[in-house]
C-alpha cells in the first residue's frame, strides 16, 4: 500500500491523521507520526508538537528535540522562526543562481519532459507484465496547479494485467477519470 495506509484485505485504507505508517487502518492505528507530530498512547494518534518543532517527544516546547527549516532551538526548549537564517538562504540560493547564470547559461535550458515510454523504460517491459505490480484499490495524492502543490485527493485505481491502469475520483473541480499504464520497474503513467 501507498503511505500512510495499511492492507485489509485486498484493499488499502487509510491510517489515522497525520500517521505515515500504521499495521492497522482507522482511527487511532498508528505506528509512526508524521514530521511535527508525535505518537501519543494516551491520545491513541498523533498530536501536534510545538509550533516550528518538526521532532518531539510531546506538545511542550521543553518536548522539542529538532526545529523546522529556518526555525532555531531556545536556550529554554522550542523553537523560533529566525529572519537571519532566511536571509542567509535567500542570499546563498541568489548568489548560486547569478554565479550558474554568469558562467553557463547554456546550461540552464529547459529539457522537454520526457515521453510516457522514456519515463517507463521501454515499451516492451511494460507490456510483458504478466502481473500487476501494484494492488487495486483506494489510493492518496495530491495535484499541482502551476508550481504550487494543492490538497490531498483519494482515488481508486485498478491495474491489470499487461500493464493496463484506470480509475477514477473526485477533487476541489470535479470528479474526474485515469488511465495510463504501470511499467514492471515500478513506474506509472497517467
């Protein structure tokens, strides 16, 4: 099964809030917590640590064992945003791109996105599949408009033999159809 969901049967179904590993579905089944959250016996899930923690041992701030990117540990526990740690990554992420720009622009052309058989591998490996590589049922993810990364979407997809995928589901626009194909390396088109 894909993250954050556990096999019943011969489905997948999705862990508790904000779990990334769980041998059990549902509520409360958890095994490992997400970055900024921590697995809570009491609670029976995962609870959210500090604001700007992203490892901890409860909600405290004394709890918080590392901060988040651009965020820096207090003498007495937690975390804190720092504007000089932005600024120093801002200024070394410019200073990278004006240096590449200077010396290789060439290098800095776009390549086209590759074709659906050069992502597979090739053809022939994707249709020799005698079975399917992944298990049908009820999947997550998430869709980008533009650069920006929107919210988490669940679908169903069927994989047949041959290499064959169709499915279908529902997002912030509308329900919606997939079809593509899954190679035997593991990799998939839609």
């Amino acid at each position: 099964c894909h993250y954050a969901y556990a096999r019943v049967g011969c489905t997948c179904e999705p862990c508790g809030a904000h779990c990334s590993a769980c041998d059990d579905a549902g509520p409360g089944r958890c095994d490992a917590c997400e970055s900024g959250y921590f697995l809570s016996a009491a609670e029976e899930g995962c609870l959210a640590c500090s604001p700007g923690c992203r490892v901890c041992r409860n909600q405290t701030a004394a709890g918080c064992d590392a901060c988040r990117l651009l965020y820096t540990r207090q003498p007495n526990g937690g975390c804190r945003f720092s504007w000089m740690q932005l600024v120093a990554s801002l200024s070394a992420a410019a200073s990278t791109g004006w240096l590449l720009l200077r010396r290789r622009p060439w290098r800095l052309r776009r390549r086209p996105p590759p074709t659906v058989d050069e992502f597979l591998g090739s053809v022939a490996a994707a249709q020799s599949a005698d079975a399917a590589i992944y298990p049908s049922g009820r999947w997550r993810g998430y869709y980008t408009v533009g650069t920006r990364q929107c919210g988490v979407v669940e679908f169903t997809l069927h994989f047949e033999r041959g290499g064959e995928v169709h499915g279908s589901g529902r997002d912030g626009v509308g329900a919606y159809q997939l079809r593509g194909r899954a190679s035997a390396n593991g990799r998939l088109a839609l």
